[in-house]
C-alpha cells in the first residue's frame, strides 16, 4: 500500500469516528434535556377536607345539651348546702366537674360555626336558668319544669337526696337518648366523641344513683 493511499484511509477512519461520537452526543442530548422538569404540579399538596365539617343534627345536639346540661350543673350546684349524703354530694360534684366544660365546649362550636348559643347562665342560679324554653328545653327528653326545680331547691337533708336522684336519673336517661341521636346522625367528629362520652358516663352514674335509691 503508498503512503498516500494509508493516509487517505487513516483520514477516512477518523471522519468516521467523528460523525459517530457526534451521533451519539446528539442522542444523549434528547434523552436528558436541560430545561426545567414539568412535575412540578405533582408536588404539590392536595387539597385537605374541611377540618370543621358539621351537619344540622351537630348543631342540634349543642343547641340542646346546652341548656340540658345547665340544667343538670344547677341541680348538682344545690347538693353541697342541702344533700344529706356523702355519696351524693360527691356524685353532684363530678356531674358539675364534667358538664361545665362541655358547656364551653360546644358553645365555641356554635360559635365557630356561626350558629345561635341558647341563653342563659351556666348553672350560676336557678332565677336566670330557662328550663322549659328556647332551643330545644320544651319537651326535651329528660328536662325539669320550673316546679320541680323549684321544689328541689326547697328540699334539705334525705328528702333531697331522694329528690336529686330521682329527678338526675330522668335527666340522664333524656342526655343519653340526645347523645345516642347525635351518634347515629351527627357528622362532626368531635360532636360524635363527646355524644359517646356522654353515653358511657351517664350510664355508669344512672345505675350508680338506682343503687343510692335501693333500686340497683
């Protein structure tokens, strides 16, 4: 072979090998572009339900044991100057305990939700209590009219003590039966858990008054 024709070939390999490392960058380039990643969207947080969400029977249910459970703190309240028993005085004071916070309680969710809080004090006297009206205190289950609160108020010593339990049995059988309702139909996660403490511990106080009452 002339040097020539080696020369010539020696060039011809290196075009060669050129245009193929070219291809090859070219190739690369498209499979990895340099501009920005269109995923961005997908990073995004998705949007979250509405932590709050309430129906009417949730409204219903504060609407209703609020008063309900005014009424309930007021009676607890007279057992300290006019029960006889010590077990009674304890148990009206647990009842006072327990149901003034969830009075504060779902009246803030009234209030958040930019519904009605009934009127009325918490359980500060008996004069500026409504039993029988407003939201939900006619015909609500377990209420005392005005003569009986007026009659309990009147009470001393064991004719109080049988009085207070008698009349706080009714008054929890009714708050279950709010709270079983506001279970089965609420729709406020909150609302449903306070509608089940309710339940447990009401009942658990109702069979504790029957035994004070000789019925348990």
């Amino acid at each position: 072979m002339t040097p020539t024709r080696s020369l010539a070939r020696r060039a011809a390999l290196l075009l060669t090998a050129g245009t193929a490392a070219l291809a090859l960058t070219a190739c690369g380039g498209e499979s990895t572009p340099a501009g920005p990643s269109d995923n961005t969207g997908a990073a995004s947080a998705p949007a979250t339900a509405p932590a709050d969400k309430h129906n009417e029977a949730d409204v219903a249910f504060s609407q209703g044991m609020i008063p309900h459970h005014r009424q309930a703190v007021e009676m607890a309240g007279l057992a300290a100057s006019r029960a006889s028993s010590a077990e009674v005085k304890k148990l009206a004071e647990e009842i006072e305990k327990a149901q003034a916070p969830e009075i504060e309680t779902m009246s803030g969710w009234l209030t958040a939700w930019g519904e009605d809080v009934p009127e009325g004090t918490d359980g500060a006297g008996h004069g500026g209590m409504d039993h029988g009206s407003g939201h939900g205190g006619a015909g609500m289950p377990g209420m005392m009219s005005d003569e009986q609160m007026t009659g309990l108020g009147k009470a001393s010593g064991k004719e109080f003590d049988t009085a207070f339990l008698t009349m706080m049995v009714a008054h929890h059988e009714g708050a279950v039966e709010m709270a079983e309702t506001e279970r089965k139909q609420g729709l406020h996660g909150p609302s449903k858990d306070l509608a089940a403490d309710v339940v447990s511990v009401q009942n658990a106080e109702i069979d504790r008054m029957e035994k004070l009452l000789g019925k348990g």
